[in-house]
C-alpha cells in the first residue's frame, strides 16, 4: 500500500513541513473577508476587491521570482518564503492590537502571500523531484494531497471555534506560526543541495527567462492541453464558490453550519480519491486515469444551479461536492506526477510559476467576470452558465498519449537522478503548496 511505503527521513520533514503549514491555512481560512467585515465594517465591494485584487497583484508579482530561483538551491527558498509569508501575517494582528489596521494592510499582505505561495510551491516541486525516486512522486503527491483534504476538513471548523473564543485575528496567528514551524521542518531536513547550474546565456536571462515557463508550456504537445484544461476548470469552480455561498445563505435560508457542513464532509472524497489515484494508475495507466478523472470533474458543477431548500437542497450539495472532490483528488496527483516527468530539471521553477501566476490571474478574472454576470443574469443562471461550459472542459484533455508519442517531449540530453529521460511538464499544488 501506498500509504505505508517509507520515501525516507528528508521526505517525512518536508511532508511535516507541509502539513503544519497546510493546516495553518485551513484554520485561518477566509480569515482576511472576515476581519475586514467584523474589524473594519468593510462592504462586499471591498470584500470582493481585497480577494481579487491581493490574488491579482500577487501573482503578477511573482512573475519575476520563478527565473530568479530557477538556478538557486530551492531550499533556502523555501525556508526564505515561509519567513515571509510568517512575518507578513504576524504584521496583522500587531496592527490590530494597536487599532492601526486598515484594509490598504491587508491587501498589501495579501500580495505578499500570494507571490511568496507561488514561490514557494514553485520551489518546493523542483525539490521534491530532486528528494525522491522517480517511481514515488506519485505516492509523495497522493500524500501531499490527503494532508490538503484532511486539512480542509478538520481546519474551517477549527478555526471557527478559535475565533469565537479568542476573536477575529487569533486564527491569522496561528495561520503565521505554522509558516514559521514550517520553516523549521524544512531547515531540519538537512543534506547538502547542489546548486542548478545556469544554461540560459546570462545576458538574455533577465527577459528572456520571465517568458520561458509559457513558452515551454505552449509548445509541448503533452502540457498544453492540460494546462488550458486545467486553468479553466480551477476557475470555473472558485468562480462558482462565492455564488453558492450568496444563494445558499441567502435566498435558500440555509444556516452558516449547514453551509459548513455542505463543505466539510464531501472533502471526505478528497481523502478517498488521494488513495485511489496510486491504485488506478498501476491498474489502469496514467494517461488513462488522467482523461479519466480529468473528464469527470466536468460533469457536477451544472448541478448546483438547482439546488432547493431544506434537506434535499443541502444533500444535493453534498453529493456534487463529494463527487467533484473526488474527482479532483485523483486528477490532481496524477497531474502534478505527470508534469514533473514531462519538465526538464532546470525548467521545473518557470513551468510551475507560469502556470501558477495564469492559475491564479484566471480565478481572479472569472470570480469577478461571473460575479458581474450574477447581477445582470440572476445567481442560478450563472451558475448554469458555469456548469455548461464544464460540460465542454474535457475537449480540451489529450485524448492521445502525446508524451508517449513524443519520446517525452522535455527531452533535453541528460538524464533524471533516476535514470530517465526529463520530461517536458509540471505545475502547481499538489507538490508542496
């Protein structure tokens, strides 16, 4: 089994060093609407600009990171982003104890989280290729996604609780203290890392490689299907999100706990398809469970557009959450395995940075672009309107093994630490986010 296979001392320390930080996370989770709500009596206009804007901003402001730790030992990148990231929240409820915060802070802190996020996550996909075999990326990613899901289940009620009994920012301490026990995890994890050595000709470095990650993603036969796919079904559903949360808590009448529940036990999928993903894979093939899971995601989100009142209304979430999460949990360490195996060794930190600054740009777009269409269509059409282009997402799968075809298309003449060819793809969470 999967679950019980070592990868090692330096693999434990970095999956403790995520999970710590994952749960930090989840505890504090939409901490930053709340304290600008409760703190700051801040209306939905600034609610909704503070999430989009800090996500925006951030990503564009990550752009230049990914070359720049292209060719840096990762590690002290990592441990660097989590101080960043600790010193940044810790700067909030400091403020706040002062009466000094404003919401101009917590946007500013939320760009400096969200380039440090894609950073770091950039980073700590290009370690964790070097750290374990090639055979157990996938179990190291079903791994980082179990803790992901167990995190999201256990942690927004936490926090919940925690807010209640010591106040609106207490949640946002913890949220910087686990960043700061994750640096910890990530220092002990000890080792000597070599340092990449550069291939990009130092003149044309600084423009040529902002650009790279794009362009080795846009001419890959086996990545740039499942980066169009996957940027526009991550955005689809987070656009979705807040609509729900406005029919649900408002027009449906459900309460704040039976909104959290709706979430909290279909992430309980989450776990399941983590297991699974390793199983398919052997039985069935990484492509195939990867078109599989891919083209299944697709086919629950047109379902929330008719959701009732009362106890069917709230089941029927439920069962599209849980379908859906599952389906994500198995897509989303087989991708994350599959990317790394496609992207050569000194292109990992561009790939994965292009693709999680076009993630995050395309969240923020379609939130804001599906919150106007709200207003002028009704909430329950665009949902509709989200769920039938869902419907249309698996068109833009690979339906033939491109990568196979190819040779690995990020072949590039030297070989992998596990003796294979590397390969030409990668992206974002499910290694270390």
């Amino acid at each position: 089994m999967g679950s019980r296979r070592s990868l090692g001392r330096p693999f434990g320390w970095l999956w403790a060093a995520y999970a710590v930080s994952t749960f930090g996370t989840r505890l504090a989770f939409d901490a930053f609407p709340l304290i600008a709500v409760i703190v700051l009596d801040a209306g939905p206009t600034e609610v909704a600009t503070l999430a989009a804007a800090g996500l925006a901003v951030g990503a564009v402001a990550a752009v230049p990171l990914g070359p720049w730790v292209e060719f840096r030992r990762k590690r002290p990148v990592m441990v660097a982003m989590d101080l960043v990231r600790c010193a940044a929240l810790t700067s909030v409820p400091a403020a706040y104890a002062f009466g000094a915060l404003t919401l101009g802070q917590l946007l500013v802190v939320s760009v400096v989280v969200a380039a440090a996020d894609i950073t770091f996550t950039a980073a700590s996909g290009a370690f964790l290729k070097a750290l374990v075999r090639g055979e157990d990326l996938l179990v190291a990613n079903g791994r980082f996604e179990a803790t992901a899901w167990t995190a999201t289940v256990l942690g927004p009620p936490a926090g919940g609780a925690a807010i209640g009994l010591f106040g609106p920012v207490m949640t946002v301490v913890a949220d910087a203290v686990s960043y700061l026990l994750s640096a910890v995890g990530i220092r002990a994890i000890g080792g000597k890392e070599t340092k990449p050595e550069r291939t990009d000709p130092p003149e044309g470095f600084r423009v040529g490689a902002l650009l790279e990650g794009w362009r080795h993603i846009l001419t890959s036969p086996a990545l740039r299907p499942l980066f169009f796919n996957t940027v526009l079904v991550n955005g689809l559903i987070m656009a979705t999100s807040p609509l729900l949360a406005v029919l649900m808590l408002g027009r449906l009448g459900f309460t704040p706990w039976q909104y959290g529940l709706a979430f909290a036990v279909p992430c309980l999928g989450g776990l399941l398809g983590s297991r699974l993903a390793r199983r398919l894979v052997a039985r069935f093939g990484q492509h195939r469970v990867l078109l599989t899971s891919g083209a299944l995601r697709a086919c629950w989100v047109l379902w929330l557009a008719f959701v009732r009142p009362g106890t069917s209304g709230l089941v029927l979430v439920m069962a599209v959450e849980f379908g859906l999460i599952t389906c994500c949990a198995v897509y989303n360490p087989v991708l994350s395995t599959y990317r790394l195996e496609h992207t050569a060794t000194d292109r990992v930190v561009r790939t994965l940075s292009a693709w999680s600054v076009t993630s995050k740009l395309t969240i923020a777009a379609l939130t804001a672009l599906w919150g106007l269409l709200a207003g002028v269509t009704g909430t329950r059409t665009a949902l509709a309107v989200a769920g039938v282009l869902m419907l249309a997402t698996p068109l833009l799968l690979p339906w033939h093994d491109r990568g196979r075809q190819d040779g690995r298309d990020g072949r590039d003449g030297r070989d992998d630490r596990d003796g294979r060819d590397d390969r030409d793809d990668r992206d974002t969470v499910s290694s270390p986010a």
